[in-house]
C-alpha cells in the first residue's frame, strides 16, 4: 500500500519513539520531538489513516498508536538511516575478530559475547559450514591393530578427525601409500563432492591390498558427514529479560526453549538468511510461531571460501539503525580478517 511522504515520515516517528520509550506513541509527542511542522490535528489525522491502512494500532481509545510489522518493515526498508558505530564499538569487534593466537571456535564464542553486550540483545553465530570446504589432504595414523585415526585439513584451516575401526593391523608402509594415492585425487575437491562420488572416484582401485580403499568407499557418507560439526554458540539470555517487548514470559520461556533445539535453530537462521549483506526478519515475517515477537537480523561471513552465519535476535522494538550496523560491520570484519585464509 502506497504511502505519501508526510505519511511515511509521521509513520518513521510512531515507530522511532516507540522503539525509545515502549509507549503508546501520541500526536502531540509527535509533534513535540519531531518538528514536522505539522499540528497535532494534521498529525491526528494523518495517524487515523495509518490505524486504517493496519500500520498502527490503538491499545485502547484514549491511548496513542503502537507501530504494527508492516509499520517496522517500512520503516526498515524507506525511513531508517544506519547508525555508526563508535570507535570503541569498532575496536572491541575488531579485537575479538583479531585474536589470530586463539583456536577458531573461542574466536567466535567471542564474538557472540561482544554481540550480546554491544546490542544488548541475544547474539548467535552458527560456524563455518564445513561441507562447502575444499579438501587439502588426509593422513592416516594407526591407533591400534584394530582402530586408525583420519585427520583431514581443509582449506580456511580447519582439521576434521575421524575414527576407522578395521579388521587387522595395516601397516605403516600401506597407511602411507593410500594416504599419497587418496590426496592425490581428493586434492582441490569441495568435500560435499567427495562425499556423493568417493566409490566412483576409487573404484579403479577398490580391491588394493590393505582393503582400506573399500572401508572408506563403505563408510563415506559418515567419513564425510560435516553435518555434525556445525556449532549453534549464542550469548545474552539474560539480555532479554530486560527488554520491553518480551514483558511475557512465556515469550521469553518458549525464545529461550528454542535455542535449546541447536540442530533446528541452525536450519532457521540458514533458511531466513538471504545471500545479500544483511536480513532482517521481523515478528511474523519469521517462519516460527515462537519468535512472532521477535526481531532477528543476521548476515552470513565468510572463512576463506566458507560460508557461516552471525546475527542479533531480540525484541521487535530493538533500535534497528544499531543492530543492522553492528552485524553488517561485524560480518564485514570477518571476511576482511579471516576471508582469505
């Protein structure tokens, strides 16, 4: 539905206000704080219009308007100007990005701490989806007669182990010799290829010595299942128990619950954030009845060629011009700190 300027503006202020106070917002607030130029009569007006058109609503008669989704939505997409960060918010992203020195999963578990205190909401990250990973190279070591241990690295510097159980003792000479062979055709390949056509890529030498090959060709589907290794980390439960919008606690206990269901709330955020540099979902805009009062605004990052995903999830009455700049600087960091390695 088509809005006129004076209309969008008057709607801007209904939800800027509401976002600072989480009160009803009157016309003559309105026209206090925001010189419009406009009288509290055209203002009033302009408001009647809006209630009609499902923008805003009325608690009760005698109450001013609280914005409705469509209302953030416009206000999101038309009104909104993003705010800067300071420079201390700058620093302490960049120095949680930074910390070259620490193992990858602390960095992020970082991250989502910095995110959680910067915007005072809920902050997640989901790690790099290792699937989408070039493979490097395997070695293979004997733990004993019966067990071997895969170590496989992938591009972006990431290592995944793996256990074998076999039927006899192999020995080293034979490890190494597969190990040289499988490198040599799995080098450069993206692992979720490898995992679809590893029987057709050594089925030439299915039947060598050890029988290795066949182990392997067999349990392909578990030795490259990255699935498992995807992480959910979040920071800042608490944070929304302080906010506004989740007065309800049963909002909060079913938000909460959620979380707790890491293998689905990583489908969720895969599944609502698009390929552009930010998403913003906002209450029934989110395909999960839970989080109907929530607002959720994510962005994916980039570790060398793997994608993962990092966003804030809160109130719908969040400060969207902070929140959408804190992600997308903060996705931006990541790419330019970590996205080439």
């Amino acid at each position: 539905m088509t809005l006129s300027r004076r209309e969008k503006i008057v709607l801007g202020e209904v939800v800027r206000q509401f976002i600072l106070n989480g009160l009803p917002v009157s016309s003559s607030l309105i026209a206090q704080k925001a010189g419009l130029g406009m009288s509290p009569a055209t203002i009033r007006n302009i408001l009647a219009d809006l209630e009609k058109k499902e923008y805003i609503y009325q608690p009760h008669t005698s109450a001013g308007r609280v914005p409705k989704t469509s209302a953030y939505r416009l206000y999101v997409d038309n009104v909104m100007k993003k705010s800067r960060l300071s420079t201390d918010e700058k620093d302490k992203i960049y120095i949680s990005i930074r910390k070259s020195e620490s193992e990858f999963e602390a960095i992020l578990k970082e991250i989502t701490r910095i995110l959680a205190q910067l915007s005072r909401q809920l902050g997640v990250i989901v790690s790099p989806r290792i699937e989408q990973g070039i493979f490097q190279r395997m070695e293979i070591i004997s733990l004993s007669s019966e067990k071997l241990l895969l170590i496989m690295s992938i591009e972006s510097g990431f290592i995944k182990t793996v256990t074998v159980e076999v039927s006899s003792m192999i020995s080293r000479e034979k490890l190494q010799l597969v190990s040289q062979i499988l490198n040599e055709r799995l080098h450069g390949m993206n692992l979720a290829e490898i995992r679809s056509k590893f029987r057709e890529i050594v089925k030439d030498i299915w039947n060598e010595d050890s029988g290795l090959v066949k182990i392997f060709a067999q349990k392909a589907d578990r030795l490259f299942d990255f699935e498992e290794d995807i992480e959910l980390y979040f920071n800042g439960t608490d944070n929304i128990f302080h906010q506004p919008g989740f007065s309800n606690v049963e909002t909060i206990s079913s938000v909460v619950g959620m979380l707790e269901e890491r293998s689905y709330v990583v489908h969720l955020l895969d599944e609502e954030t698009q390929t552009e540099p930010i998403s913003i979902k906002i209450g029934e805009e989110i395909k999960e009845q839970r989080m109907r009062e929530c607002s959720m605004i994510t962005a994916r990052y980039r570790v060398g060629n793997i994608n993962g995903i990092l966003g804030i999830i809160g109130s719908k009455q969040m400060d969207y011009s902070k929140m959408v700049s804190l992600v997308e600087f903060t996705a931006r960091t990541i790419n330019d700190v970590h996205g080439k390695n």
